[in-house]
C-alpha cells in the first residue's frame, strides 16, 4: 500500500510520533513485512506511508486490526484533508 498525507503544520512533531507507533504497532501483525513512512524533503507537511503484506489474507487481517483503528482515531484527525491511498496487488517475476 501507499499512502500520501498532508499534515498541519502545527502537528508535524505529534503526527510523526503517532505515525511511529503505527509503524511499530504494524510491524508486529502477522504478515507485515514492511511499514514505513517518509517525509518529503521539499514539502514539510507531506508524507508517505509505504507499507508491504506477505498475503490478501494479511492485508484483510491488517485492515480489521488496532492498527488501522488508531489510524483512524489519532493519525488522519492531524492531516489537512482525507489521505490518499492506493492497494496494490503484485507478484514476483524475478529475484536475485
């Protein structure tokens, strides 16, 4: 998945802390192999979540988890507007 937030700019130090413990938090669910977040270098109030799930079956568990619940209740209320995500669905070809 990827996620591009804007932030307030009086929120920067507490969202980044929330986005931390989301991170953490994630990390620990069964099947998530990768979740990260970037700040953009040229724009302080934009952001990236990047995040990767071993299975469908991973991602369905992760959506219905504590996780996205504190996305919901104490990360999205910091932004400026309704966060822009995309779902991908990929398969290796190949891998060295």
């Amino acid at each position: 998945i990827t996620v591009r937030a804007a932030v307030k700019k009086e929120s920067i130090k507490l969202f980044e802390e929330r986005l931390t413990s989301v991170s953490n938090a994630a990390l620990k669910l069964e099947g998530c192999g990768i979740y990260e977040w970037y700040k953009n270098p040229r724009e302080e109030t934009d952001y990236v979540v990047y995040a990767e799930f071993l299975s469908m079956h991973h991602f369905s568990e992760y959506k219905k988890s504590s996780v996205v619940e504190m996305i919901v209740k104490q990360v999205i209320p910091l932004t400026t507007a309704k966060p822009n995500f995309k779902h991908f669905q990929g398969k290796i070809f190949e891998q060295g």
